[in-house]
C-alpha cells in the first residue's frame, strides 16, 4: 500500500523545487473561440471564466504579479513563485500578443509559467513560443487543458465546442515538446456516470498527464446551466455519488500522476449551486478518510495498460 492515498501537488513542487512554490493568478483581457458570435461559450461557463478570484486585466502581467507578489512574500515568507495564467483561454490570441504577454511573467523569482487553455487552441507556433521563453529565461512551463470529461456526448451537452480528438491531439503535442501537462476533469457533469469517472482516469494516464486537477461542478449565475438548472432540466449528483466518482478515479488514475486539488470552490454570492452547499475542505477531508477505511489509494486499479489481456503470456 502506498504510503500516502494520492500524490499531492504540495509534496511535489516542494521536493521538485526544494521549497514551497506560491502561484500567482493571472487574468488578462482575453475569451474564447466558443464565445465568438454573440454565444456565451460552454453552457457552465459565466462571464469571469474560471477565474472568480483574481486581479481586474485593468492591470498588466507586471503589475498583476508585482501585487499578489508581494501580498504573499510578506504573509508567507515566500521565495519562489509560479505564473498562473487561469482565465478562459490563454492561447486564443495573436502570436505577437501572446509572445508579450508570455515575456511580462518573466519576472525574478517566477520559476515556471503555467498556461489554461482549450484543446483546439494550442499548437506547435504557441509552443515554439513557450519553448523559446523556457530555455532563453530557464522557466519551466505547464499548460492545462480542459478536457472536462472523457464522454463526449457530454462534451457536446455542455457546449464545449470539441471532442476527445482535440484533446488528445494537444496533450500530445504538449508532451513532444516537453512541457509539463495538466489536465482539468469535471467529474459530477449531470450526463456522466462512475465509469465515466474511470475512463476519464483511463484516458488522463494514457495520455501521461503530469497532473491532474479535479472540478466538482458548480451552477454560476447567469450562465445557460443556470437557467437549466432553475427549470430542473438535470439533476447533480449528491455529494456521496461525487466522493464515490473521485475514489473511483484516483484508484484507476496512474500513480505517477500528480493531483492538484479533489475538488474545486466557488464564492457563494456568484453561484447558485457550488460543493452542495459544503466548504469545500469539508469535503475533501470526508474523501481522504474514507479512502483511508477502504485501504483504497491512487492507481490501485492502475492494471490496465501494457497488454493487460495477453498477460499471463508475459510472466
């Protein structure tokens, strides 16, 4: 049994970079390619992307970093720090605007550079760019992909705007080029079951994602879900059928996979549904107990790759 029942990203920036790394949350004026003619992109998504707490992009990349910097350095004597650029979709610009912005964040102290953004909207003329930024400042890069869930089916409910096929396609490219990649999983969509939970876990290891960052779904207002959501179009999962499909995913998720976080928050004044109405901690905590009294960890269901069916020809 493993000694600890997932891999927690804390332990892995402290034992990668030898001390605690602080990311600094960036928001700049950029959207999405699934917000262009007047649509409001994924049906989840409200008007501050993923984002609700952060810096306006009233202040550029310096300033943003210089602040939150700060903040931090007093309260936590910290040294060293990970540019975070988590809005919407942060590839989804001209190449000229993103070099610039992607050369603001390189600032001292900043250790690597962490990207979110869609699958359909990062190719090889973006990561040409990362990489020129990484080996010229010695910066490491991390880029997240929304993929959200391995149901495609889902995908196309939720308005996503692409399938598996993107998805997979960018993760490996991501991979050629040597970046680390992180992979964002909603896990209680209201069309999704446990074995989607487990062949979202399937499909983040084949790929070999280097870390994995857990959503529960919540119901921002405004947005098209929340008029679902008003109208009782769908139903959530209760929040025992979520702590069930996290512990279903951990266990057939690669143990070599670092896990960001089980589970995500949201300001309550923002949402209409957000952690069934839990902190979000409360849940988390209930989640690693549980694990705990199962004697249930990461990867213990990880047999399924390597010829799993031929073998008892291999021993």
């Amino acid at each position: 049994m493993k000694e600890d029942i997932y891999n927690r990203y804390a332990l892995y920036l402290k034992e990668h970079y030898g001390q605690r790394v602080y990311k600094l949350p960036i928001h700049i004026a950029v959207s999405c390619p699934n917000r262009r003619n007047g649509s409001k992109g994924c049906s989840y998504c409200g008007e501050k992307g993923a984002g609700l707490e952060r810096l306006s992009d009233a202040f550029s990349v310096e300033e943003q970093l210089k602040q939150t910097m700060g903040y931090i350095q007093k309260r936590y004597k910290a040294k060293k720090f990970i540019a975070y650029f988590q809005s919407f979709t942060n590839t989804y610009m001209p190449l000229e605007q993103f070099y610039e912005y992607m050369k603001q964040a390189v600032m001292e102290n900043i250790v690597e550079i962490a990207l979110s953004t869609r699958p359909d909207c990062i190719g090889r003329p973006y990561l040409e760019i990362l990489k020129e930024i990484s080996q010229k400042n010695h910066i490491e890069i991390t880029v997240e992909l929304g993929l959200q869930t391995a149901n495609y089916h889902s995908l196309k409910k939720v308005g996503r705007g692409h399938t598996l096929a993107e998805y997979i396609e960018a993760a490996l490219l991501v991979k050629q080029y040597g970046f680390h990649l992180c992979t964002h999983v909603i896990l209680n969509l209201p069309w999704d079951t446990e074995l989607d939970a487990i062949e979202s876990a399937k499909l983040v290891s084949v790929m070999k994602s280097d870390f994995v960052k857990l959503h529960g779904l919540y119901i921002e207002k405004g947005t098209k879900m929340a008029e679902q959501y008003e109208k009782k179009e769908f139903e959530i999962c209760s929040v025992e059928e979520y702590k069930k499909r996290v512990k279903l995913f951990l266990q057939y998720l690669s143990p070599d996979i670092w896990v960001q976080r089980i589970l995500g928050r949201a300001p309550q004044e923002d949402t209409l549904f957000a952690n069934w109405g839990q902190s979000w901690w409360k849940i988390r905590d209930e989640i690693e107990q549980e694990m705990k009294a199962e004697k249930s960890y990461q990867g213990k269901q990880f047999h399924y790759l390597g010829g799993s069916g031929v073998r008892e020809f291999l021993v």
